[in-house]
C-alpha cells in the first residue's frame, strides 16, 4: 500500500507542477499578445535615401543623353536635298537615254 501511496502522492505533485507550469504559459502567452514589436527601420530608411537619390540622378542623366541623340537624330541629314534630287534626274535622263538610243 505505501508504494500506491508515494506513487499517488508523486502523481499529484506532477499534476501540480505541469498545472503551475501551465499557468506560467498562459501569463507568457498573455505577455506576448500584449507586447507589441517595433522595427527599427532608420538604418533602411537612410539607405533607401540615398539609393533614391543615386536612382534621381542616373534618370537625369539618361534623359539629358537622350535628349543630346534626339537633337542629334534631327539635326542629322544621310544626304543632301540637291544631291537626292541631282542623283534622281541622272536617273532619269540616263534611263531616258537608254530607251532612246
């Protein structure tokens, strides 16, 4: 009977323990639902600043580069007015001349 006793009695402080083991989790669980976490984000803050900053200035420069070749393109001639002109009338007369001679 006395091994059914301590066995008992080493039953009974278990379930007291996992039951103040319990209670203790749920005043954590209760903690960390009321605890709130903030992000300390001013070290990515800055460096998205600056790679902002660096994104600004390389626009600029892609449209200034743009802006010199479209001012390039249209002030670019492959060839003259009067040498088109003086090319199609040797054209002509020499096919003229062809289909007369």
């Amino acid at each position: 009977m006395t091994k059914l006793e301590e066995l008992t009695a080493l039953m009974v402080n278990e379930i007291n323990d996992f039951k103040n083991s319990v209670e203790k989790l749920e005043n954590i669980n209760d903690q960390l639902k009321d605890t709130k976490i903030k992000m300390d984000v001013s070290e990515y803050k800055s460096i998205i600043e600056a790679h902002q900053k660096q994104m600004a200035i390389h626009k600029n420069m892609i449209e200034g580069f743009e802006r010199r070749f479209n001012d390039k393109i249209n002030q670019a001639k492959i060839y003259p007015t009067w040498a088109v002109v003086v090319f199609i009338l040797s054209l002509l007369l020499s096919f003229g001349l062809v289909l007369f001679v």
